[in-house]
C-alpha cells in the first residue's frame, strides 16, 4: 500500500508492547494521523492506562469503549445457541471476539473520517485473517494496514530495540520482565501459546493458568448451580436475573473455583499451520454443558440432530473469520428460530474439573412425557405392538440385500 494513500488510520491499541510499537511506526513510516481505539471486553485489566501511552505519544483522537455488555449478548450468546465448539474442543475465545472489534474498527474510521485501519495480528495467525474479513465484510473500500507483514521487526529483540531507539512507554521493558506466554483474555477465555508450549509433549506449569485451580486443587464439595434459559439464553442463576456479561463473569468465578474450563489443544489454523495452545474457558464449559442439558428435553429431535450436522460448519465460519457472512447470519436465523422453545431451568454439579448434568426442567416447553417414556404402566399411552411395524418397515432393505448375498 502506498504511504501517500493514507491520511488517517484507525488502530486497535492494547497499550502493549507491539501495538505501542505499530503506533509509532505508522506515525513513522506513513506520516499519517494516528486514532487508538481500546476494547474493554472483559479482558479482567484496566484499559485506562491505553488512554495515557496514547495521549503521550501525541495521539489526539483515543476511544477507550466498555463493550463487555455488547460482546456477551450479540456474539457470545448467539454463537452458544449454536452449541459451537471448534474441531472437538475449542470454545472459540478469540475467535468471536474479532468480529466485534472489526466492527468498531471500521465505524470509528467512518466517524473520524479515517481512510486505514491497522491492527497488530501477525501474519502466521488466524486474527489477520478475521479483522481483515469483518473489516472488508462491512466496510469494503477501506484499507487495512498489517504492520507484521510489512516491516521487519520479526523477534522479540527487534521490537524490543525499536522500542527504546524511540522512548516508546511500556511498562514491562522497563521492568526487564515478560511473561514467557503470548496471552490474549476477553470475558470468554484466556489464551496461552509460545514458550515450552511450542512442543506439544510439553505439560504446561500450573503457575500458567490464571483464572482456575488445578481440579486436584479445587474444593472436595461439590457445588450445584441451577441455570435459567429463554429462548437459549442463559437469564438467571438460582433464581436471581442477570445480563449476559453478568452471567459470565459469575460463572468464571464459580467455575474457576471448581477446576472447570482448563484446556490443551493443537489446532488447524486457517492459514494451514497446526499451533498449540492452552485455554481457560470457565463460563462456556459450564454454558455449554447447561444448554444441551435444556435442549435435551425442550428441542424436536430432528431439529436437534440437524443443528449438530451443522455445528461444525458454523463452528469453522467463526474460527475462519467469517462472521459477518451471509453464510454465517443465514445459519444464525435458524439456530435462532430452533431457540424459541428452549425455555426451562437446568441444575449442574461442579465437581473437581467435571460439569454434571443432575437435572433439568421446563414447566411450558418440555416434550418429555413420563406417561409414554415410563417403565411401568403406561396406562395405554404407548401400544408397543405398534413397533413390531416399524421395525419391519426400516429392516425392509436390510432385508432385500441380505437375500442377495
């Protein structure tokens, strides 16, 4: 991209280190008007201080938004009606959280009047790949800039020498410490990846995980929590009514406490590299094992069976950065018109790592039937001759190419 095609940018700023350095760049070698944008979405840190590097470094135009509210109600809620889980395991913590981000991104260079966005995703990762598609998806004449794939600060030595040839404040050089992981944290998760986790045969310290105790660690008495849905949508706990930040931020705690949500995977990137890494994803463990429990008794069984042939396409669409999709909103219209009797009320027991379904209700939707599903009698409810039928009807074909052999 041409330096003199670029007026104004937009950048999604940490305060960090790289974004810090990127800042500076851009001021540098695109002699260009800087915007900092910072998303508080639930990362568990103060965002503020991004305000202060950012004013010092002579930023004018800097919003610093609290969209933990915004995150947990319109990407994480909708994506967990889905049951979405990426490639067996992953819960998509980082994943969901770039479409929102893209988004203000991309409606701050409008309000600013800025020509750019830039972003400090490298380019190995998944996340260039994500802020870019959502970017393109909503504003697609606006140009993005990706400093990893222009410059040639590619070690941690390099950026670290940047940064004190150009007094850049970061707290953490001065300091002479980091942390040996690449951490990423938002409202759904925490991410770790880099260090010794680069060899999959290593076990990871328990002094990594930040938000639980190891399951041998936690408490040796269960916990129960009952879990209130409408229309898919988790909107009490026992009993007391809370937003959908509110739900995760309890559930973190009380999972975290308990040992819940720990997990070690190599995944398929997008861009076709395998990378390990390691999450902590209290609340949607817990999410996740509550809202099949009430789909198990308020969803048709072919709805329910169709909704997890379709899970994993819906889950990749996430992961690949394809939210902003027509695909992707097509898919959502359904998922959400199959949450419309997911009404009800499900108790787990956390227990040491596990989330333990022991019961699940729905006064209004339920399509259990006791009468037609009990063992003893059922008073004529079910005529079990009627099965002798079926059973010979489904075996026909069985049954003709069984002949042949």
């Amino acid at each position: 991209m041409s330096v003199k095609d670029v007026k104004k940018v937009v950048l999604a700023y940490s305060g960090g280190l790289d974004t810090s350095i990127i800042l500076k760049w851009l001021q540098d070698e695109y002699n260009c008007e800087v915007v900092t944008f910072t998303a508080d979405i639930g990362q568990g840190e103060e965002v503020e201080p991004a305000r202060a590097k950012a004013e010092a470094m002579g930023v004018k135009d800097i919003f610093v938004e609290d969209l933990t509210e915004e995150y947990a109600r319109d990407y994480v809620f909708p994506m967990f009606r889905a049951n979405t889980i990426y490639e067996g395991e992953y819960l998509l913590g980082t994943s969901i959280a770039r479409p929102l981000i893209a988004k203000r991104l991309v409606e701050i260079a409008a309000e600013t009047g800025a020509d750019a966005i830039s972003h400090g995703a490298t380019g190995k990762g998944n996340d260039q790949v994500r802020f870019e598609l959502g970017a393109y998806a909503l504003s697609p004449e606006i140009k993005v800039i990706a400093p990893w794939r222009e410059w040639d600060l590619n070690s941690r030595e390099k950026l670290m020498s940047y940064a004190e040839q150009h007094n850049i404040p970061v707290d953490f050089k001065k300091a002479g410490t980091k942390s040996p992981y690449s951490m990423d944290a938002n409202l759904l998760h925490i991410s770790y990846e880099g260090g010794i986790l680069e060899d999959p045969w290593a076990e990871p310290e328990d002094a990594m995980w930040r938000w639980s105790v190891s399951p041998e660690a936690a408490p040796d008495q269960a916990c129960y929590v009952e879990l209130s849905y409408a229309k898919g949508d988790i909107v009490a706990i026992n009993g007391e009514s809370m937003t959908p930040a509110q739900v995760m931020v309890y559930l973190n705690k009380l999972g975290g406490e308990n040992g819940i949500g720990r997990d070690d995977i190599v995944e398929n990137r997008y861009v076709g590299m395998k990378s390990r890494g390691c999450y902590e994803t209290p609340a949607g463990t817990i999410m996740l094992k509550g809202h099949r429990a009430i789909e198990s008794i308020t969803l048709d069984r072919e709805v329910a069976h169709l909704k997890d042939e379709l899970m994993p396409k819906y889950a990749s669409m996430v992961y690949n950065g394809y939210w902003w999709s027509p695909e992707r909103l097509m898919m959502q219209a359904m998922i959400d018109a199959s949450q419309v009797t997911v009404n009800g009320t499900v108790r787990l027991k956390l227990y040491k790592g596990n989330v333990i379904v022991v019961g699940r209700e729905s006064s209004s939707d339920s399509l259990f039937d006791v009468n037609i599903a009990t063992f003893d009698d059922d008073a004529g409810a079910y005529n079990q001759q009627d099965a002798e039928g079926f059973i010979k009807l489904n075996a026909l074909r069985l049954r003709i190419a069984a002949r042949k052999k």
